[in-house]
C-alpha cells in the first residue's frame, strides 16, 4: 500500500429547515485526510483506494473504501475543493483543470466523475501556479444540468481572479482584482445574494461581483458596532497576530464576519483568538453595519483554505453550537462562549503525516 496524497475541501450548503412532515438526512461535516492506494495500478490505469476523513461530531476516523481513482487523478494535485467537488491541477501543466466528486462520500466508488475545465490562461502581470481557494455558484456543475447555471471561480494569490461555466464556457474570463489578494481572506458564494464575496486586506470593505462578471466588482463599507472593551494590551496582542477575515452565510441567509487572530510566530497548540459581527443591515448608503456578538445560536461555522460554511449544530448530532471549527493555523474547535479552543489530536488509524493543508467539507445528503 502506498499513500496518495491529495489536498481539497468545498461547500454545498444544504437547507437545514426540517418541514414537519419530512425528516431531512445528512452526513457530517468532513475533513479531507487523503487516500491509501494499492500499489499496482487496474488494466485501464486507475488505482483502487481508500479515502479518509475526519468526522468532527465523533472526533473519529471516516473510511470510503474501494474507491476507483483514475489515472488522470493519480497525476495531478488537489488545488481547492467547493460544494463537495475537488478541484484537480495536472502536475506536469498546471493550467489543466478538472473538477471531480473522488472525495464525495456518497458519490459512485467505481464510477468516480471527473468534469473537464478550459486551460486557465493567465493576465498580465497576472498567475496560475498558486490557487489560494475556489468557489462554485452551485453543487451541480454539469453540463447536462438545464435548471441552474453553474459558475466556478478560482481565485489566485496575487490579483487574478479567474471565472467559467464548466460545460458551457470554451475559455476562462480573467478579472483584475482590485487589490493583492493573500492569505488573508478567502472566495464565497452568496446563496442569498447570487454574488461572489471577498473581503479586502484589513477587513473593512467587502468586494463582490455577480454571477456575470461583466462589471466592476461592487465594494460595501464594513462599520463595526458595539465592539467589545478591551484594554489597550489585548488590541496590541491582536495587532501583532496574523489575521484572517471570512465572510460565511448561514442557511438561513444571515451573513457574518469572522476574524480570525494567529499568534506569530506561528504556533500550532497556541490558542487562536475568534471575533464574529454579524450583519446588521445594509443602508442606503451601501455601508454595512456588523455587530459584534458571542451568540450565533444553533450554529457552528467551519473555516479551512475554502469558502467557508455554517451547519445547523443540532442537524449534525455530536457538533458543538456557538462553535467555529478551524484548520489552518491550527485544528481546534473554538468555543464563543467561553472564548477557549480545543485542540484536535490525530484520529486513530489516520495517516501519521497529512502532507497538505486539509479541507472542511460541508455535509452531504443521504
């Protein structure tokens, strides 16, 4: 046996609202741990493998076994992962995309999809070798799929965002981002507003554009409201942490800012420090007022190098409510009510070195 390295994630954002008469069912959260291949590959060059999970509401190990891995897959490399399908790039050219559903856990295990996307080409001053996340407008990215109109977007670090319909698109549409993209702020799809949202640096204005791209992306104003007293050394301790911000949307359509502080240097037990302000409302001015709180309810927000997502705690037995569950900079689960992180250790039977950044996968209908 030999391991299969892989990276992913991805967001499917399932309504969690249970109508009396029908009782909704659905997986866990996931994240991403790779594969075990066998070491000689089938007659047409695939490979037949485990993939692994963590389920975060049992804190254990999940296995799909016996799944096909075609050849195709075996060659290339996980660069992002949305709605449940991972998104692949050709490690001998790195502008060959497609998009698969191998790590989709109730998805076929001998017939595993793979759905070709055009060859990214890059803008001046402009690349594409590094993918910092991606973000599809829906879970069906089928070129047979006539009710919906899927938009997949990869966005790169530097200032090239990158956009197609998979099926229908025979090229990429190249955005200029207004501003350098980092580490500091991930790509999401607004269910509730049909737009693509991205913070900018510094977390005080939200950048989106619809799901057309045909004009200038639209920039609201962040105000923060009621933010909590804290003494002059706390807000220095958090100036001298890396900072992240993400935009997540509930089911429900409530929309909120996390911020998300790493102590420097980068330690991976040391706890990270959370702040969440909800959205308030938007004025006519186009500003949008958040409001800090410690109390989103029956939620819990995952946060990983993916568009990030909310899950109905109480849907998923074993999640923890009022929780944010983290990977990155650390594996822990934070706790907003006592504002303390707990720290995940490696589940049992799971690969002793994970070599890539693993992703949060959002539930998936049974």
């Amino acid at each position: 046996m030999r391991y299969f390295s892989v990276l992913m994630s991805e967001h499917y954002i399932i309504n969690w609202q249970i109508h009396k008469s029908v009782r909704l069912f659905s997986t866990s959260p996931y994240l991403t741990l790779g594969s075990v291949v066998e070491d000689l590959p089938e007659e047409d060059g695939s490979y037949i493998g485990d993939i692994l999970l963590f389920d975060p509401a049992k804190e254990e190990l999940v296995t799909v076994r016996d799944k096909t891995i075609p050849e195709k897959l075996v060659n290339s490399r996980v660069v992002g992962a949305s709605h449940g399908w991972t998104f692949f790039s050709d490690r001998c050219n790195h502008n060959s995309v497609c998009i698969s559903d191998l790590f989709t856990p109730m998805a076929s295990k001998s017939n595993t999809k793979i759905i070709p996307l055009p060859l990214l080409t890059t803008m001046i001053y402009g690349q594409t070798e590094a993918v910092w996340n991606v973000a599809m407008s829906s879970s069906s990215p089928h070129q047979d799929n006539e009710e919906e109109d899927c938009v997949v977007a990869i966005n790169f670090l530097g200032s090239q965002l990158s956009v197609c319909r998979p099926g229908r698109d025979h090229g990429w549409t190249n955005k200029q981002i207004p501003f350098i993209c980092s580490e500091n702020s991930n790509l999401m799809y607004s269910k509730r507003d049909q737009r693509f949202y991205l913070p900018a640096p510094g977390g005080n204005y939200l950048c989106s554009w619809d799901l057309h791209f045909d004009n200038d992306p639209k920039f609201n104003e962040l105000v923060f409201l009621n933010l909590p007293e804290l003494p002059q050394s706390e807000w220095e301790l958090l100036n001298s942490c890396f900072k992240e911000d993400h935009w997540v949307e509930s089911p429900s359509g409530q929309s909120f800012l996390v911020k998300w502080y790493s102590h420097i240097p980068s330690q991976r037990y040391k706890d990270p420090i959370l702040m969440v302000l909800r959205e308030d409302e938007e004025t006519e001015e186009g500003t949008r007022n958040m409001c800090y709180t410690e109390d989103i309810g029956d939620l819990c927000i995952f946060l990983s190098k993916s568009d990030p997502f909310c899950v109905v705690a109480s849907s998923c037995p074993g999640l923890k409510p009022n929780s944010i569950y983290l990977m990155g900079r650390c594996f822990a689960v934070y706790d907003l009510t006592t504002r303390t992180a707990r720290h995940f250790k490696a589940p049992k039977g799971g690969p002793e070195r994970v070599p890539f950044l693993p992703y949060w996968l959002p539930p998936f209908s049974i």
